[in-house]
C-alpha cells in the first residue's frame, strides 16, 4: 500500500451545524495494517494514549504485564508507572524533573552491555550498538498477550546516529537514530521459512517458563 492513496478532509457537516472536529481517513486497508506512525504527538495525555490503544481491545484494563512488576523482573529496573493511568509506564534515559505527576525520576535506558554476554567493546560503544533484547509486549504468563502495543515519543535523541550490528555471520548493519525501537514482522518471517519451515511452526507448541522475566533476569543473550 502506497502512502500516496491515503488521503483525509474534514467530516461533511449540515449548514448549521457548529462541529469543529473530526476527519474523514481514506486508503487505509486495516486488515493489512500492523504498524502505524502518528507524528508531533509529544503532548498527548497518558490519558488519551490509553483510551486510543483501548480503541481496539476494549476488554484491556490493565497493563500487558499486569498491576506491578515484580522486583526479581528483569523489567523491573527499566519501567516507572505514571500514577494517574498505571496502564502507561515511562521508559527513557536521564534525570527528569516532573512528569505526569512523578517527580525527580532517574530514568536509566536499557543498555546491551547489561544483557549481551558478547557487548560491543567500550572503545567502540559510542559509534555502535546492538539490539537489546527481542520481544513481545506481553507477560507471557496468567495473561493474554495484548492485541495492540502503543508507544509515544515525548523526548527523543537528536544529532548523532549509530549503526547497529547484528554480529551474526551475514555482517549485517542498520543504520539508526539514537534510542530507536526497531520494529520486526512476524508475517514477514513466516513467509521467509521453507515449506518444511513452515510445517514445524504451525504443528508445534512453545511453553514458557513460569514468570519467564524473573526465571531469565539473570540470563545472558549471544
């Protein structure tokens, strides 16, 4: 789908109507959407941000992983709830003085040193990076994995960029914005697999450890 053919007017209105709201979206083919980038949004409310997502699971009220992170986590350290709409949490890198009710909070960003037993070496940690950690928004136990993950930009890093290696034997490097998310597509990768491929994946089953962020806290990734 082409971003040519979307296109959006203003809701046709009666002649004494005094609506000053609302658009019309049209070229949008939803059954094949999975990604979808709203831009200049920093100021959207914790609030709206939840009833948006909400929008397409209304049955959702609570946060993917439940009311609170356990300690033993290895989310734990990398989430701070915001108080008024616990189904939000905030995620970032450095001092923040106040934010929707949360004050002076030291925000520490997710770093592969901390989770990779091979990190890029320190000589090389400003110019590289790698990907921290694939994964899905979901607890992967007692509940559902949720039908919609949202995730707003406040404050984003700006000038220099990095490239991130994958460090595999294809050599593989992206180029990428300082504190990016990369977003991958299991259907993609599904039609990537052979035949025979595909045979496993849709016979098998996977069962998850108990809690598996706490059973894995401890773990490293090559």
């Amino acid at each position: 789908m082409g971003t040519s053919a979307v296109s959006y007017k203003p809701l046709v209105k009666t002649a004494n109507s005094q609506v000053d709201f609302g658009v019309e979206i049209h070229g949008l083919e939803l059954e094949k959407l999975t990604v979808l980038v709203i831009k200049n949004q920093r100021n959207l409310s914790p609030r709206v941000q939840y009833e948006l997502t909400r929008r397409f699971d209304p049955s959702a009220g609570i946060y993917s992983h439940g009311k609170s992170i356990d300690k033993r986590s290895v989310l734990h350290s990398d989430l701070t709830t915001i108080p008024h709409q616990p189904q939000v949490q905030v995620i970032g890198h450095d001092f923040v003085k106040e934010y929707e009710g949360l004050t002076n909070l030291q925000l520490r960003h997710p770093h592969h040193k901390a989770f990779q037993k091979l990190p890029i070496p320190v000589v090389e940690d400003q110019q590289f990076t790698h990907f921290y950690r694939w994964h899905i928004d979901s607890a992967m136990y007692d509940l559902d994995p949720p039908l919609v993950t949202s995730l707003l930009a406040v404050q984003v890093p700006k000038g220099r960029r990095q490239i991130c290696r994958y460090d595999d034997e294809t050599n593989t490097t992206l180029d990428v914005p300082l504190g990016t998310t990369t977003f991958f597509s299991g259907y993609r990768l599904y039609e990537l697999l052979s035949e025979e491929e595909k045979h496993f994946v849709q016979t098998s089953q996977v069962e998850y450890a108990p809690h598996p962020y706490i059973w894995m806290s401890k773990a490293n990734c090559f």
